[in-house]
C-alpha cells in the first residue's frame, strides 16, 4: 500500500477510535509506518489529512449504505437490510462520531464533509421512502424527508445507546423498533 493510502486509512482510524485531538501526527505516522517528512510531503498538516480522511469515511459510508438502499427489493426491505447491516455498534459510526467532536464541529473545513454525508443518506432515505409511497407500501400522510431524518436519529442514537450500555443492546433494539413502526399500517 503506498504511503499516502497508509496515512489516510491511519487517520480514518484515529478519528473513530480517539477524535481529533486525539489523533496527533506522530500517532498517524506511527501506525502508517511513514515518516514526518512524508506526512508533509502529500499534506499541508493535521488539518489537510483529516479533512482528506473524513471525506474518505464519508464516501465509505455512503457506498455501504447504497449497497442496500439501491438493491433490489421494496422500500421496506431496504431500509432493514440498511439498518440491520453488519456494523462495529460499540464503536460508532465513524461519522456520526465526528459530529459529536467539539473541534470538527467548530472547523467549517472539518465539517463540511460530515455535513454532506449526513445530508446525502437523508436525501437518499427519503428517496426511497418516497418510492414506498408510490408503491403503496407507506401510507400517503408519511412525509419522506422527516421519516428519513428520523431513520437517521434513530441510527446514531442507537450507537449512542449501545456505547453507554457497552452493550449492542439499545442498539438493537431501537433499529428493530424503528422497523416495526415503518412495517406499522
């Protein structure tokens, strides 16, 4: 893998597992087995390499999520096979987490790319919401766009749950309930 990859995939990981501030250079360089001088060569600092990282986190999530939400199926069995999706619960969604930290919500450059994941999967959700309508599947009252912003609260909510439980539990539970009130009449 070459040394940019490296040091993108080890900022990934920092920030999931330690937030900004806690993902210092000389920790990505570390676990990227790459030099300062290299570091510094492909990005202008901290700053540069994490926006580069969220962005990547980003693009991953979305490609996970349209797995499901663009396969076959019906609007409902999509959005359980996203929900139901194989996920590290008590870790967090690696951008849901970023949300949460104090120094990438104060840098409009760090939230950006959090922002637009976030608003990508509820424009995404509500499409497929939407499809259910004209499939019949959901009734006609159901707006697309609330139902999908609660798809996702519910979602990070639920990591939330789980972390404070340290336990996949709450998590579990609210992704099934949710399911429940989308398959509800």
């Amino acid at each position: 893998m070459e040394t940019v990859e490296r040091l993108i995939r080890s900022t990934q990981e920092l920030l999931w597992e330690r937030g900004y501030v806690g993902t210092s250079p000389k920790a990505v360089q570390r676990l990227a087995d790459a030099g300062q001088g290299s570091m510094y060569h492909h990005f202008t600092g901290k700053a540069d390499l994490a926006k580069v990282a969220i962005g990547r986190s980003g693009a991953e999530l979305r490609e996970a999520a349209e797995e499901q939400l663009g396969s076959d199926g019906t609007a409902g069995s999509r959005i359980a096979g996203y929900l139901t999706r194989e996920r590290d619960v008590l870790k967090g969604c690696r951008i849901g987490r970023l949300a949460a930290d104090p120094e990438v919500v104060a840098d409009p450059v760090l939230r950006e790319p959090v922002a637009e994941t976030f608003a990508w999967l509820q424009a995404r959700l509500a499409e497929v919401v939407a499809e259910g309508k004209r499939d019949g599947e959901y009734p006609e009252s159901l707006d697309p766009e609330r139902t999908a912003a609660t798809i996702a609260a519910v979602l990070q909510g639920g990591y939330v749950l789980a972390r404070a439980a340290g336990s996949r539990e709450p998590f579990d539970l609210a992704v099934k309930g949710l399911i429940d009130l989308l398959e509800a009449k």
